[in-house]
C-alpha cells in the first residue's frame, strides 16, 4: 500500500476525495493492488495523507458502490474481485422493466413473478453456499444431511392445516410437477391404473398419468369444484385409484372448493378406497381451508413448490404423504434421483429460513395483485372469475367467440394466452373460455395495453363464428 501514496495528496483543482479515489483506482487497474488486499483503515490512511477521515471514508465509498472494494463490518475494507459486465448490467435493473419497448408481444401463458428483492436474496444466499464446507460439494446426499432444509420446509408450511407434521414427512422434489410424478409412482398399482382428474384441470396430471402408463379419466365439475356425485358415478364403473384436486386455488378456473364440499370428497374416497392428491401449487395467499391430508389423514398427499410465491427458477418443491406412507414416498424419491443436489438444497434451506423471505413473499403477492387489478379493470365487464392473490384470471368469452378462434385473433394482437382447451382432456369438452395469466416481467403500463387490446377484441367478435 506504502508504494501508491506519495507523502501527501498533491494540489488538485479537484475535491480531495476524488484523488483518494482515483490514486486507488489506477493501482487496481495497474495490478499494484491485488484482489484481497486490506486497505490501511479510515483514520489511520487520513493521518498519512493528512486529510480528513470523511474524505478517505467518502472515496472507500465511491469505489464501493463501483464494486472496486468490498467492506466487511469488523474487518475492513479489501480489493474486490472484478465483476461481469452482463451480471452488472442485470444487477443495476429490476425485471419487470426489462422491456423491449418495440416488442408489442406479451406472454400470459404461465404467471411470470414480479422481482420485489427474491433476485437479490437468492444471490446473497448464493454466495454463501459457494463458501460452505467442502463436503456439501463432493458428498451423495443422505437423508440426515437434509434435515435442516426440511425443517426449513416445515417452518415454511407452518401455517397451513396439514395435519401432524414434521421434517420426517418431508419429501424434496425438483418443482411440483416431480411431485406429483412421486406420488404417482408410490399409489399407483397394476398395468392399468386409472387416476380420476376434474373436466377441466392442470394439464400435468394428465402427463403426469401418462407417464405411469395410467388411464385418466375426466370427473363433471361445478362452481365448487369436482362433483361428488358424479366422481361416485364414476367409481361405480371404474377401479380408480387416486383422484387430483387443486382446492384452494383450482387451475385454470380459479375456483375456491368450500370445507362442506371437500368434506363430502373425503365421504367418497373413503367408501370407495380412493388417495386423495391434492395440488396446492398455485396458492400465494393464506390457506381458506383444512388440506386433504388434515380432513383424511388415512390418504390424503400433498403437493406445493416456491413457484408461485418465490421464484420457479430453482425447481424445488414438496411432497407429504399421510404419516403411515412416509417412508413408501421417501423410498420413491430415494429410487428415482437420490434426492435434491446438496447445493440446491443448502441454497432453498438459507432462503426460506431467512427473516426476510416471508415479506418478500407478500411482497410477490402484493405486487402479483396490482397486474390482476389492472385486468380487472379492463375486463371486468365480461364474465370473469378472479382472486387478488391468484396469478391468473378466468375469462368466459362473450357470445360471437370461440375459444380457439379468441386465442388466434389474441395472438396476431401479439399476446399469448391459454384456450380451455389446452385444460380439457383429449375426449373431454371445453367451454368457450381462456385462462389469462399475469406477467410480472412486464411493466404495468406495457400490461394494461395487452388487456386494453383484449378488451376490444371482445368488443368485436367476428361476424363468422370460426372454430
């Protein structure tokens, strides 16, 4: 450090702090200080210069927030390491205002989640599993090494009606969809088994089924869901073993299934031996009710992930099976893929765990709330089923449109959305409907304008009904 300073700052027309700066820049830039150098402290490099401290504090300062230097409370300040340019590029702007402004195209097929301080979050708990013990990089997962995050999990689900619940129970999967592929894998039997879905369901537990060669059979649905009566009309005929349910927040209408209805479900599981499989991944806000495997304890599995409250990037999700088949369910996972990645799971252990992760979820929820807002506003004179805290709306299209025929002319308008179709199974029967999601990724204002352009589409259905 001696070797950089002269004996004191030369005259400069220039503030003092400026020079402190640029004489450390230079020799960052020259190699004479090497990243991880300590820099001598406030007071004690103010004496030498004989300056004041807040002017060397000032330039500490400046090259701080340039990413020159690095502060650490109660050991100093050092020479960072250099950064990506296109990390600091992504660094300096939130996502949502990542905009092409001369791109009218606007994706609403999936909810696309607001960045409110989870990019920041994750980076930070990034870092620190780069700095854990090695082992957690060279090891095969175990189950004891994952009981942390999965009391982390635990904690996390704290205040959803689960029934008994500890880390025990606790299954980490790769997003929900793996989830739900596990527990297929642990109820279903025989060469043919049949998994019973709602008409108009999540289109993953159809794949879902495929892949365990089962055959999937469409239940009648109304306002509140599937329809007891109808799912024994169909048990009566057919040997299901396990029916898939989104009650609290139902993909793609949006429904809400009330405590009464889901209580009559149980009825009929139980008379007729039914696993009860409950999707629980489009859920931001708190639960209404008691879950599946609160209500029926004997059989009812449980399916979430992060991806609609925290980020779907890391692909982690959660499953939980009734206590008496937890380990059928671990055995499942531990068969399949051994488990998460230790680094992924140490990362998912410091997020949910951080004080800071429960706001920003609100915050997620909140901000998620304004788009929905803002489609309520343009199209809330239509038939529309909608929840503040759900990323997607429910729209049943006017008379004069098809849903085919919407999502086509949606599409030339340079907006992408998802036709009831796409959540009807093959042989089953789609209203005229589309599912709108909300695009956090985009500005508000860039957003409105799509739902504007939406409005006047249904405005002005075609003269033809076209199919």
């Amino acid at each position: 450090m001696d070797t950089i300073w002269p004996e004191s700052l030369p005259k400069s027309k220039g503030p003092k702090y400026t020079l402190v700066a640029d004489t450390i820049r230079k020799a960052i830039d020259n190699s004479l200080l090497e990243v991880g150098t300590k820099l001598p402290p406030v007071r004690e490099l103010a004496y030498r210069l004989q300056i004041t401290p807040g002017t060397v504090a000032r330039a500490y300062t400046i090259l701080t927030d340039e990413g020159l230097l690095h502060a650490e409370v109660g050991r100093g300040t050092f020479v960072a390491p250099p950064k990506s340019p296109i990390l600091d590029d992504v660094w300096a702007r939130q996502l949502h205002l990542q905009d092409d402004k001369y791109n009218a195209n606007v994706s609403l097929f999936s909810p696309r989640l607001a960045d409110v301080g989870q990019v920041t979050l994750i980076r930070e708990c990034m870092q620190k599993v780069a700095q854990a013990d090695p082992g957690l990089f060279l090891n095969y997962p175990t189950r004891d090494a994952y009981q942390p995050m999965r009391q982390a999990v635990v904690d996390w689900l704290s205040d959803l009606p689960l029934g008994a619940l500890t880390h025990d129970d606790i299954v980490l999967t790769h997003g929900g969809q793996n989830g739900l592929c596990l527990v297929f894998q642990t109820i279903l039997r025989g060469t043919k088994p049949v998994v019973l879905v709602e008409d108009l369901s999540y289109a993953g537990f159809r794949r879902a089924g495929e892949l365990m060669r089962a055959d999937v059979i469409g239940v009648k649905m109304d306002k509140w869901g599937v329809d007891p009566s109808a799912m024994e009309h169909v048990l009566r005929q057919t040997p299901a073993q396990a029916v898939c349910v989104s009650p609290e927040v139902q993909n793609p209408t949006g429904t809400h299934t009330p405590l009464e209805r889901r209580k009559e479900i149980v009825e009929v599981a139980r008379r007729f031996d039914l696993q009860i499989i409950e999707d629980d991944c489009y859920r931001m806000g708190d639960a209404r009710e008691p879950s599946f495997r609160a209500l029926a304890p004997e059989r009812g599995w449980h399916v979430s992930s992060i991806s609609k409250t925290l980020t779907p990037a890391l692909r982690v999700g959660f499953a939980i099976a009734p206590r008496e088949r937890s380990v059928d369910l671990r055995r499942s996972a531990e068969y399949g893929y051994f488990g998460l990645a230790q680094p992924l799971a140490e990362l998912t252990r410091l997020l949910l765990s951080d004080p800071r992760t429960l706001q920003i979820a609100k915050d997620v929820r909140n901000r998620m709330g304004e788009y929905v807002r803002v489609a309520v506003n343009a199209l809330g004179g239509f038939d529309l089923n909608w929840a503040p805290d759900v990323p997607f709306v429910w729209l049943n299209l006017p008379s004069g449109w098809r849903a085919a025929a919407f999502s086509r002319a949606a599409e030339r308008e340079g907006i992408q959305l998802r036709s009831a179709d796409e959540f009807a199974l093959r042989d089953g029967r789609a209203p005229n409907a589309v599912r709108i999601a909300m695009n956090g990724h985009v500005s508000l204002e860039r957003f409105e304008d799509a739902m504007q352009r939406l409005r006047r589409l249904l405005d002005n259905p075609p003269e033809q009904i076209s199919v």
